[in-house]
C-alpha cells in the first residue's frame, strides 16, 4: 500500500542543503526502533517498552493515539507489511537496518517506522552472533542466531548476506506445561551493490522471510491438537537506483512482494524452523471433548473440535517508486514523489458454525498511485515545506446484469501538509500539520462480503468498498542543548481522526426484513493529545536518557473488528467517545549506559553496564468499568545488560549477558487489576438432573445426579483459577541470556 510512502511516510532521505544541527539520542536508545522489526519477538516487545511513544499489551504494540497492530515499517522506502491483513510479515536480521525514525507518529492513523538499511562496506566483513537463555531445554531448545557476510568483487561491486534464525518456547510457571507455544522462523537477505561512481547507486536486494507461530491459549487447554497457529512465507525482490549530484538528488526503486498466509489448526508437535506445520485432519468427537472438560463448564473454554476457521491467503504486490529532489537556486529545493501499486489479493476462507461448514473466497486486484509534490524553502538555519498529495484507488468490481463487465470503482483524495524547522538560539524547533489519507488492510473490505445472511445469526457483511480513512494532525517539538552533556527537550501533539472505520449493524434490505447483519461505515471520530518532556546527559564514563509521556486517546469505534464482536456479544455500540484499547495514559523510561573509555589499559577498555526501567499506567480494560473508582495498574519492565567488546584491528567481539525481568514481576508493580465476574447462584435453575442436556458429572460434586445452584458456582470457581494458572503473564518471565557476537 503505497499510500503509505505518500501520506505516511516521507521517507525521502535528507538532503545535503538540510543542514541544520540535530540532537541525537544515546545509540542504544536509537536502536531500539530498528530492534521493532527484528526476527525474535522478545526483542520486538523489549524495545517497545523503552520507546516512549509505544504502548505494550501482551504481544500487542501500538502507537500512543493509535489502534492495535496499526504500525507499518518501510525499508528503504519499501513496505513490509502484507496488503490484506495490515500485519508486518517481513522480519529483518539485525545486521541490515541500521537507522530508523517514527514517523507522524502523532496520529489517530496508522503510524509508520521508516528504516534505512546500512551503509555501504568496503573490504570483507563478517559477523557471527547468537542468544541463547541460561537454562537450556534439552528436548525442546531455545536460540536465536545472527550471521552476516559481506564480499567485495573488484572495486565497485559487493555481495552480502544477513540471516537470522529463532526458535523460541514459553511455558506459564504453574507448573502446568502447554502441549506447544511458541515460534519457529527464518529470514535470509541476499545484496548485490554497485557503486559505478561518486553519488551514484545501484542495488538489487531478495528477502526470503518464513514465520510459524502457536497462538495456543487456555481456551484450548483441553483441545491441544486444534490449537490455532500461523504460518507465513513471504519473498520480496527490491531494485533500487540512486543518483545525487548538488543539484539533484533522485531515487528509483523497484520491487515485488509475494506472500503465502495461513491460520488454522495444525497436527501436535514442535515446530520446526525450514518445514511448515501439517495442518490439522481430524475432528474429534463432542463426547471425547466433553470428557476432557474436566469443569463442564460454558463460556470459559474453548469445546470444539475443529478449529473453528481456516484461512489461507496469497498476495502478490508490484510496487514502483520514484522520489526527486531538485535544488533551484539557494533557497528552493522541489521535492515530489510517485508510487504505483498493482495487487493481486486471493483468500481461501472456511468456517465451521457447529457442524455446518462455511466457505468464501475472493479474488481482487486493486490499482494504488500516489503523487507528492512539495516545496522546501530554505533560509537562514530556517527551512519550511508546504506540500501537497494526491491519491488514486481503484477496484474493478463484476457487473452481473452487463455479462460479467468489469466497472472500475476509485477515489481520489488528497493529503496537504506543511511542514517547518528551525535552530534559533541554540533551540531546535520542528512543527507542523497534515491530513494523511490511509488505506485500511483490504481483508476488512472484502473477507465477508459475499457471506449470505442467516436467521438467529450476525455475520458481518460490509457493503462499502475499500476507502481511505482520514485525520487532522498537528505536531510541535522543542529541544535544546545546554553545555556538552545535558539536552533537553519537550514535544506536543494532537490528532483527530474524522473518517475512520468502525463497525455497525446494516439497515434491513426491505421494509420489515427480520434478518440483521452488521456492516462496515466510515464514521468513527477519535482525539487524541499527548505532551512528551525528556531529557539527556552524556559524558565520557555515562549518558542517561529520561523521558516522561502523557498521552489521552478516545475513540467512537474500536475498529470495525472489534466492534462486531461486541455486537456479536450482544452489547451495544455507543456515538460517545470512550478510551481507546491501548490508551495508556503515563509512560516513563529510563535508561543508562555506563562504558570505559577507549582510551584506558586493554584490560579495562570497552566495558558496558546498561541498565533500564519502564513503567506504564494500564488500559482501559485494566481499570474497571468507566466512571468506577478504583486504583490505576501500574506495569513495569526492567533489564540490565553487562559485557564488553573486545576491538583488536578489524576484529571485533562482544560477550554480554542480559538478565530480563530480574525481579520476576508478574502483575501490577502499583494497583491491582479487576477481579474477573463469576456467575452467582441466582443466575442458575434450581437443580439440573442426570439426562439434562446442561448436565455434566464435573459439575455434580456430591455425584447424586442433580446439579445445584451451589455446585455450578463452585464448578466455575474451579475452572476460573484452572484458567488464571494456565494463561501466562503479559509480562515474560525472568531470564538470563548469553550473548556472543565475531566480526571482522
């Protein structure tokens, strides 16, 4: 979705003319945004703590002031996310990105990570890394490896190659182990680049990327071998063309996405790195399900035999972009960019509703240009860039009663931005506005729109096709350097998204239809404001970097997703702006690096104590039903890092360790979370007797064939502290892990 480089993106590369000074922050503080597209998903939830504008959930990651899983990462201008579900589906080794920036990240849309692979290497480079935790599981062990490989031929040409390998297990401490969770998955990066002259660039870069995750959960406790799993195989093929000259800067690339998706229930055992799982064949029994219940309990877990959905997805992407840059005279630099998208999006979807099987399937190919056209004006250590773009959406949709004429459908929209930098005082100040246009994943459009309505049943059926979502935006940073070691700073910001998607029930088809389904409208609003003061100290022994974020986001809809399954729950949707799901409103971090001093005795040089602390106030779900009074949960995450890097020449190592969680927190370091709801006696009958269909043994404790009032409140007793013991911790367990890192 090329939109994205237009209207979310701006990742043109700064020009040579745009040299106004710029604050960095501490390396390691900087890397962490790079470590948010790294192949281990440890290192992913890692860096998203000590990043102030991200809030962390579980294994969910989201911008302050955006929705779930809305994140987007672009390489070199390239996106990595696949077009039909929105997810990020290209993971990366940590030797190829090398710089990264959030972008419009104050935002009620999709927020984007733009990253910048690295420099070009001269010589032969290679590098061996590998991670492992301390305790080793014999039958099932745990790592993760880097390697990376760099050959020149000749003086202008080099060949490369970055791999990264992970297999990764979590078990709950409860001692009750879970029949599998966990990752499998690879990534190889093959480079060919020539660099026939002085500003001029010329790569050709293939990404072989294989993922396969668990989603096991305490639902599934007594059906292990339906237990829901992903697998994804992606290729990316990118041709890139650079030519820079001190009047012109241009870029060209060129490249070809192909991804193979799947979810559904896979056969028992481990999983493995270069083989996919073998899905599920086999559907079990009710009466052998029912026995395995040992509660006999609804609602708490998951009694079916099949997983109840299979879907499998293949996407081919063809991308070509070009961006320019052209300096006419001392103070005008015309800057424009062009995308043009061609998808092909096919979805193999099956469902089971009890016994009755359900399919649907579709096949689209929607046609995305975008255009940007800019002006940045140049003065004195001022700049300011009033822009403009303009994008084309188009769908060709059948027409049955024309024999099957394709009509095409499209929308165009446009995206003005201005923005404006300057360094006055030894202050640096950067501010600006925009209204970005962003297309949803094409799955929400079209997984169910051909689905047929049923009596007693709410399918979603959207009746709308893909359209942009919208939002105003205004940002303003402040950051100024006092001395050689201390850097302050403060950023304001706010949003308000005015057109985005949200969920809802469909008017009836006819006067006085009885069937309802639920559709997707673009009306949802949501605001959000956020203020972010930080500050940073650097010496020759330390840098300490401390940041405090406030952020308010609240929204009409949660997304269309979420909002039918509230309508499917039967709750009902609200015009009032409530909280959004990740709107955690306090974040402070804190990190340090404590190293000697290169020029200090070998034996004493090059050693490193980094350690860090974040905490965060919950969410909304964390703090009890709105307007309640009650303490605010109060998460944490902690990590210290030790070793040193040894540098003989060319040669380099390091050796480290990392203790993760050494304090083993589980819950909330502050407040408590809300007890979870139980059933009370008065919600059940009397009695239910042997040959009943509620009926089950588990529930009957004294074994006399009736089942009281009594009896079912403690049977859900049981399963509920059965299913706290079996569902792990948002946070990960304490753990030490190794770390050896060879390059020369």
């Amino acid at each position: 979705m090329l939109l994205s480089l237009i209207f979310l993106g701006f990742v043109t590369s700064s020009t040579p003319n745009d040299s106004l000074p710029e604050v960095k922050a501490l390396d390691h503080c900087l890397k962490r945004l790079t470590h948010l597209t790294l192949l281990d998903p440890q290192t992913r939830l890692r860096a998203a703590w000590f990043i102030p504008e991200f809030s962390v959930k579980r294994e969910s990651l989201a911008v302050a002031g955006s929705r779930p899983g809305e994140v987007r990462f672009l390489l070199d201008g390239v996106p990595l996310w696949d077009p039909q579900t929105g997810e990020n589906t290209v993971w990366l080794p940590k030797s190829l990105p090398e710089e990264a920036s959030l972008r419009n990240e104050k935002a009620s849309l999709a927020p984007v990570v733009a990253l910048a692979s690295r420099k070009i290497l001269e010589g032969w480079h290679a590098q061996l890394e590998s991670t492992s935790p301390f305790f080793l599981s014999q039958e099932q062990p745990e790592g993760h490896a880097e390697v990376f490989l760099n050959v020149p031929v000749g003086s202008k040409l080099s060949l490369s190659f970055d791999g990264a390998a992970v297999v990764w297990n979590e078990r709950p401490e409860a001692n009750l182990e879970l029949p599998h969770r966990g990752i499998a998955a690879y990534t190889g990066v093959a480079s060919a680049t020539l660099v026939p002259s002085e500003g001029m660039l010329a790569r050709a870069r293939v990404i072989r990327c294989q993922t396969q995750r668990d989603r096991f959960s305490s639902e599934w406790a007594f059906n292990p071998a339906s237990a829901p799993s992903s697998f994804a195989r992606v290729n990316l093929v990118i041709l890139n063309y650079l030519y820079r000259t001190e009047i012109l800067d241009l870029e060209m690339a060129l490249s070809g996405y192909n991804s193979f998706l799947a979810e559904g229930g896979r056969k028992e055992g481990n999983l493995s790195l270069f083989r996919p799982f073998d899905e599920q064949d086999s559907v079990e029994s009710g009466a052998a399900l029912d026995i395995r219940n040992p509660f006999g309990v609804k609602g708490i877990f998951f009694s079916q035999g099949f997983y109840p959905g299979l879907i499998a997805r293949n996407s081919t992407a063809n991308r070509a972009r070009a961006a320019v840059g052209i300096f006419a005279g001392e103070m005008n630099e015309i800057r424009a960019r062009f995308s043009y998208t061609s998808f092909n999006l096919i979805s193999d979807i099956t469902k089971w509703d009890g016994a009755e099987e359900r399919t649907a399937n579709f096949q689209k190919t929607p046609r995305l240009a975008g255009l940007y056209l800019g002006d940045r004006i140049h003065l004195d250590r001022f700049w300011i860039e009033p822009g403009l773009g303009f994008a084309y959406l188009g769908i060709e949709n059948p027409d049955t009663s024309q024999g099957g004429v394709e009509i095409p459908e499209y929308t165009i929209s446009l995206a003005p931005r201005i923005e404006a930098r300057a360094y006055l005082g030894g202050v640096q100040i950067r501010a600006g506005t925009d209204m970005p246009a962003a297309i949803p994943p094409f799955a929400v459009f079209f997984d169910t729109k051909d689905e047929a309505p049923i009596v007693d049943s709410l399918i979603l059926i959207p009746k709308i096709d893909p359209t942009p979502e919208r939002a105003w935006r205004a940002w303003f940073e402040v950051q100024k350097g006092w001395g050689k070691s201390w850097t302050t700073g403060i950023s304001f910001y706010s949003s308000l998204g005015y057109k985005l998607l949200a969920g809802g029930l469909n008017p009836t088809e006819e006067l006085g239809g009885t069937i309802q389904t639920a559709g997707v409208f673009l009306d949802g609003r949501a605001l959000s404001l956020g203020v972010m003061p930080w500050f940073e100290y650097s010496s020759e022994w330390l840098a300490i970097r401390a940041v405090y974020r406030f952020a308010s986001a609240k929204s009409t809809t949660s997304g269309p997703i979420r909002d039918y399954e509230r309508l499917l729950a039967g709750d009902s949707l609200t015009t009032r702006m409530q909280r959004m799901p990740l709107d955690s409103r306090h974040k402070f971090t804190l990190e340090a690096n404590l190293s000697t001093p290169e020029e200090m005795h070998f034996l004493l040089r090059d050693w490193f104590l980094e350690p860090g602390l974040a905490l965060a106030s919950g969410f909304p779900g964390e703090e009890g039903e709105e307007g309640e009074d009650g303490e605010i949960p109060w998460w944490a995450w902690c990590e210290v890092a030790a070793g040193r890097v040894i540098s003989i020449g060319a040669f380099k190592a390091e050796i480290g360790v990392e203790l993760l969680n050494p304090f083993n927190w589980k819950d909330p370091v502050f407040g408590e979370l809300p007890a979870p709801v139980l059933p009370t006696e008065e919600e059940f009958p009397d009695r239910v007797v042997l040959g009943d269909e509620d009926y089950h043994p588990s529930r009957d404790a004294n074994h006399d064939g009736v089942v009281t009032a009594t009896e079912e409140v403690a049977a859900y007793q049981r399963a509920r502290a059965f299913y706290d013991a079996y569902t792990p911790s948002p946070l990960s367990a304490r753990s030490l892990e190794f770390k050896i890192s060879v390059r020369f």
